[in-house]
C-alpha cells in the first residue's frame, strides 16, 4: 500500500506540473515529442511503454528520435520527467546518462521523488547527422508490483531547443527581467512601494478590466491609463506614421486615428500590422478608412520591414510594439523598427510587466528581458527613458517608454 500512494504521490506531482510545460511554444517540427501525443510513437525507438495520460512509463534504458531545431549552435537536449519514490528509496542516488549519435551529453544524479528537467547542451559533433537518436541510460530501475515489469522514470516530454529555448538561459533571462523592472520601478517617482506597485499591477489583472475595454465598441487590449500617456505623446511629437505591431481587434488603431484626427493631423497615417487578419470590426469604421493602412504578415518579415520602410519615408516616426512577447521576437523588432523612429519621436515596448512583476509567471521571458539586452547592446547611446510617462500609478510599459536622443 505504502508503494501504490508513493506511486500516486509522484504521478499527481507530474501531472500538476502538465499545464506550465504546455503554455510554453514548442519547437516546429519533430524537436519536441510530448507522450501525450500518438505521433511520438514512431519516434520512441526503444524502452517505452505505453502513454498513461500525458506521460509514458520508461524502462531502464530508453530512446528516442529527435530533429534539431533550425539552428544548429548551442542546442540543448531537455527531457522532463518525474522520478519515482521507488527509485529514490532504492539508493543515495540513481545516475541518469545521456548521450546523442553515440556522443555522451552529460549525466545527472537524483535521489529525492519529484519532476524535474533535464537540459544540457548537445556537442556539435553530435548534430552532423539527422535525426538525432538521443540515448538515456539509468543507473537502477524497479520491478512494477504484480507483472515485475522493470521501470525508471515517468517521462512527459523531451526535445532539442535552441539556447534561448533552454531552461537555464530562459531562468537567467527571468532573473535579469525581474531585475530591471526592480530598477525601473524605483525611478518612476510614484510614491508607492515594490510591492504595492506588484499588488496593484496583479489586481488590476485578477480583475480582467483591460477585457473589457473598446473604442467605437471595438476591443482595444490596453492599459487605458498608458493611452492616456500615449496620446499625450502623439500631441507633443506630432508624427506622420505611427506604427503599430499587434493589429488584434484593430482597436487601439482606431484611438491612434482618432487622436490624429483629434490634431488636425489630417495626413498622418496610422500602419499596423498582424499576422492574423481580426479588423473586420473596425475597418467597416470611417477613422479606419481614413487614416488606418494595414499589413498582413509578421512585424519581423523581411518583406513587411521594407514595405513599412518605404512607406514611411523621411516621415516623423513612433512605433509602438505590441505583437509577439517573447523575448526573441520582441528583440528582433527592436533591432528592425528601432532605427525608423525619429529624433524626439517614441519606441513604446508594450507589456515589459509581463516578465517583470511577473504577472503571469508561467510566461517569459519576453519583452522586458528583451528590453533589458537591447539597452545593453547599445540602445541607451540611441534611446533615453522617460520615466515621467509612468506617473499614473500604473504603466503595463515599465522601462519601455523610450525617447530617441
């Protein structure tokens, strides 16, 4: 009886943890195989049992089929799992080695039941040849009750990522995040403490009120108190393009149009763009006809940069980046969009709380971490912060608000 609530004890342990590895994108392709799905089938070559829910029974040794993911530098192996409470009471530590085409990663000791991931790097000489058959090797296993069945861990997935993708860069990254916003917060003069400032930022969320706020009854997914701020901007700098990444519902290009409008900025425009087409709303309304122009496609495409580019000219330029929040995607425009923005003019980096407070833990790291690396690189001698547009006691932007010298 003992081993059958050990047993359930570690299996709830793994499956409590099923929604946080899935929030997380996976890798295209065949980098990533969960055991939940049936097509991993064919990639398991060796010591498998079958799926029970959202995991698999392994036996002592086990292998499995993996492509690398596009890049082929600093690829890491990760393989989550649960380690069972019969193999922690059977030694100190039981030994888990792995090895890639025959080249040994690492290897790695557990002695206490639990889930854990295991993430090293892959060596390049390893990656000349695809699939990868990645090999792991136990130093104990234990009979199953009834049929004595050998087993090991109890896996949920495994898979080949890119460096930014690993668990210790991703760890390091939500560090420096939470750090900069520490730092960033204690700049914004708003006479509320660190963690008033937390407590605010996550009952706001908690609340769901930015669900539940349009223009011209179209969703506009902001902070409404950083669209005040917002259009004070646009008064001050008076641009001829703002442009937006992150249409969504397209409403808060229609507050970017009504301001202008609002001006007499009769001929500036407002250019947005998605991936996903879900204007129809507001480009039936007449700010939308006049003032808003729209690109289908991802803010990073080399294509969609150098419509946006031209489009814009030697036009007085903000951009606003609101698409993607990983850290990779949001770095990236930044590198792209940073450059087209005018002297006075803004670079708004939308939702660095996500990463920083964090809002959402689960997420991350993303725009404030990419934040943080692009001021690092660089951007300070382009960009200064203006911290006076986080004075209304709450700014979904911390640290993101950025002048052009």
């Amino acid at each position: 009886m003992r081993s059958l609530v050990a047993l359930a004890l570690a299996l709830f342990a793994v499956l409590a943890g099923c929604a946080g590895s899935r929030s997380r994108p996976a890798p295209a392709g065949t980098s990533v195989l969960r055991m939940s799905e049936q097509t991993s089938d064919r990639r398991l070559v060796k010591g498998f049992y079958a799926p029970e829910g959202d995991w698999r029974w392994t036996a002592q040794q086990f292998a499995a089929l993996l492509d690398p993911p596009s890049t082929r530098e600093d690829v890491f192996v990760e393989l989550d799992f649960g380690f069972p409470a019969e193999l922690a009471g059977q030694a100190s530590a039981v030994h888990l080695a792995v090895s890639a085409n025959g080249v040994p990663v690492d290897r790695e000791s557990y002695a206490q039941a639990g889930r854990y991931l295991f993430s090293k790097r892959v060596p390049a000489t390893a990656l000349r040849q695809a699939p990868l058959r990645v090999e792991f090797s136990l130093s104990a296993s234990f009979a199953r009750p009834g049929d004595g069945r050998q087993q090991g861990l109890q896996v949920v997935s495994m898979s080949l990522v890119p460096r930014e993708e690993s668990r210790d860069f991703r760890q390091s990254q939500m560090a420096l995040a939470q750090d900069s916003y520490r730092k960033f917060a204690a700049r914004r003069g708003t006479r509320m403490t660190p963690e008033q400032d937390e407590q605010f930022m996550k009952l706001y969320h908690e609340l769901g009120v930015w669900q539940h706020w349009s223009i011209h009854n179209v969703p506009i997914l902001k902070n409404p108190l950083d669209l005040w701020n917002m259009q004070q901007i646009v008064y001050e700098t008076k641009p001829d393009f703002i442009v937006e990444m992150g249409t969504s519902y397209g409403g808060s290009a229609l507050f970017w149009a009504r301001t202008l409008r609002g001006l007499g900025l009769e001929h500036a425009r407002v250019l947005t763009v998605d991936i996903y087409d879900s204007k129809q709303a507001a480009a039936t309304d007449p700010l939308w006809k006049e003032y808003v122009e729209f690109f289908h496609g991802s803010s990073t495409d080399p294509s969609v940069v150098a419509a946006i580019r031209k489009r814009i000219g030697r036009g007085k330029t903000m951009v606003s980046l609101d698409s993607d929040h990983r850290r990779a995607h949001v770095l990236r425009e930044l590198r792209l969009y940073s450059p087209m923005v005018s002297r006075g003019a803004y670079l708004i980096v939308d939702d660095t709380h996500l990463d920083g407070v964090p809002t959402y833990p689960a997420d991350g790291p993303g725009p404030m971490a990419a934040l943080a690396q692009f001021l690092s690189e660089g951007g300070r001698e382009q960009f200064e912060q203006d911290f006076s547009r986080e004075s209304m006691a709450m700014t979904f932007n911390p640290g993101g608000w950025l002048r052009r010298k």
